[in-house]
C-alpha cells in the first residue's frame, strides 16, 4: 500500500537506491557508533539486571549483538524466545532466570521510551508532557516489583497443567526459577540501575535514528527534533512489540508512516526515507551480529572442552 500511494515499485526503489548510494558517510559512521553503544550497554544491563546466576560482559556482548540481529531477522520477537535459548547454551543461564531477565529488560524498554519521548515532545512544545515521564517511569518500576506477585496467581494452574505432563517437573522449575528471577524487592538499586542504563539505551537509539534520517532525507531531518523522536518511537514500537514480520519487512515502514502522521508529516518522502532508514538499520544489526557469531560460536566450543576436560 505505502508503496502504490508512492508511485509504484520502479519509483520507489530507484528513489531509495539513490538516496542510499548518496547518504552521508560520517552521519552513516556516526549511526554505527551509536547503534554498537547501545548494544553495549544493553550488556551491561543484563549484567547488572541477572538477580541469581552471573552474566558476564564476555558472553553478554556477544550474545546481545546475536540477539538484536535475530530481532531484526525474526517477525513477532521470536528473537527474545531465542535469546532465553542463547542465555541457556552460551552463558549456563538457567531457562528461569533468563526468561524473567528477559522480560524486565522489555518492560523497561517500554518504559524508558515512553519517558525519553516525553520529556522530548514537551521541549518542543512547551506542554506538560514532561508530567508523564516521572509516572510512565514509576508505574513501570512498580509493574516489576509487582511482577512475583502477578505471578503467584498462575501458580496453580502452572501446577495443574505441569501434574498432566510426562516432564512436569521441568516446567515447575522453570515456574520457579522466572519468579525468583524477577523479584527485586530486596534489590530495588539494581532495578533503579537498570533503569537508569533503559533511559541511556533509548536515548542512544533515538540518536542512531536521527543520524540516519539526516544522512538519507535533509528535508525530514530538518524537522523539529521532539516530531522526529515521536515518530521514532512508533517506528521501534513495530519492533519492540510482536506486530512485525519477517525482516521487519512492511510493518516497520508502517510505524514510520504512521508515527510522522502523528507528528502532522506525510508524502512519499517519508516512505521513501521510512524504506532507507530501515534497510540501513536493518544492514547495521546483521553487520554486527555476524562480527558477534564467531565469538559466540567460539566461546561455546571452549565450554565444550572444559567439560570435556
């Protein structure tokens, strides 16, 4: 559809061909440093977020380039059911600890940012969006903590349906294994942290975007800095959340459309630098994830001879 309404596929592509052949070379340099920053501190913060089993940033590096690849390769964030698997053979995380790490980290994705945007939209506009951020920050914070508890209401049916399995007892462990995983209240400065390390993450990406955008479409990068960060958001929303498809392919395009609708910006340029922008970031994430795969590849052998040994 977004590519009918643009002029058809001869025009799009050739229009995307050159505004990719004739991007920016420092911008594209600086999009590549932001985007690998953010993987690093995306390490840091499975490091710091891990309640009961050591992560170190020798495995976490790695795997976190693999796991954001995945994530750009794989539709509805089959990536972060991956990353559980890659937790569990390349680091000895259990399948407990690793799902719960797992899902504070999107949930403060979420949350980071929402607070990030906001804080954005009202310097630019001067409104009291800048009010949301604390609370979009708090009732995340308090979702987390509340996490064991929301899990204890499952308990009994994990139980129920655990007792008709012929390997209940892998499922139980693993029910208890996510809800130790993910209790912080008696380590709410390693929530605190990894929120903190959330907001840094967000702020990056925000930034590796605009450096893209200005490297494909002066125009669109000439825009207001709180428009384009909100239509950034809704673009990364079609990735954080499990609406997207193979490679992203679409529905990312989509996010893009429509989050610079919601900032009052339409036409085919925005189509034809949504198409550029993403084909970029998505060559950026498989880039790195394949620089990462033999030293992921590489660590799990040496594991394999030291049990061996």
């Amino acid at each position: 559809m977004l590519i009918r309404s643009s002029g058809g596929p001869a025009t799009v592509l050739d229009s995307v061909r050159q505004s990719i052949s004739g991007a920016d070379g420092g911008l594209l340099a600086a999009a590549l440093g932001l985007f690998v920053a953010s993987q690093l501190l995306r390490a840091v913060r499975w490091k710091v977020l891990s309640l009961r089993t050591e992560i170190g940033l020798g495995s976490a590096v790695p795997l976190t380039s693999v796991h954001i690849g995945l994530g750009h390769l794989l539709p509805v964030r089959l990536s972060d059911v991956a990353m559980v698997g890659l937790f569990r053979h390349h680091a000895s995380v259990p399948l407990g600890d690793g799902t719960g790490v797992v899902i504070v980290s999107k949930l403060l994705d979420l949350v980071a940012m929402g607070s990030v945007v906001a804080v954005v939209v009202a310097a630019g506009t001067g409104g009291a969006a800048a009010a949301v951020a604390p609370a979009i920050a708090a009732a995340g914070v308090l979702g987390v903590l509340l996490m064991p508890w929301v899990l204890r209401w499952v308990r009994r049916p994990v139980a129920a349906v655990s007792a008709r399995l012929s390997r209940g007892h892998a499922l139980l462990r693993w029910y208890r294994e996510l809800r130790c995983a993910s209790s912080y209240r008696n380590s709410p400065l390693r929530l605190v942290a990894g929120l903190g390390i959330s907001l840094g993450v967000w702020i990056l990406k925000m930034l590796m975007f605009l450096m893209l955008l200005r490297a494909v479409s002066q125009p669109l990068g000439g825009l207001p800095v709180w428009k384009l960060f909100a239509a950034f958001a809704v673009t990364d929303l079609t990735m954080a959340l499990p609406v997207h498809g193979l490679l992203g392919v679409g529905t990312v395009e989509a996010g893009w459309t429509a989050g610079f609708a919601l900032a009052g910006v339409r036409g085919a340029e925005v189509v034809r630098a949504g198409f550029s922008v993403h084909i970029l970031w998505l060559a950026m994430a498989i880039l790195v994830m394949l620089a990462a795969l033999p030293v992921v590849l590489a660590g799990r052998r040496s594991r394999r001879g030291e049990t061996a040994g």
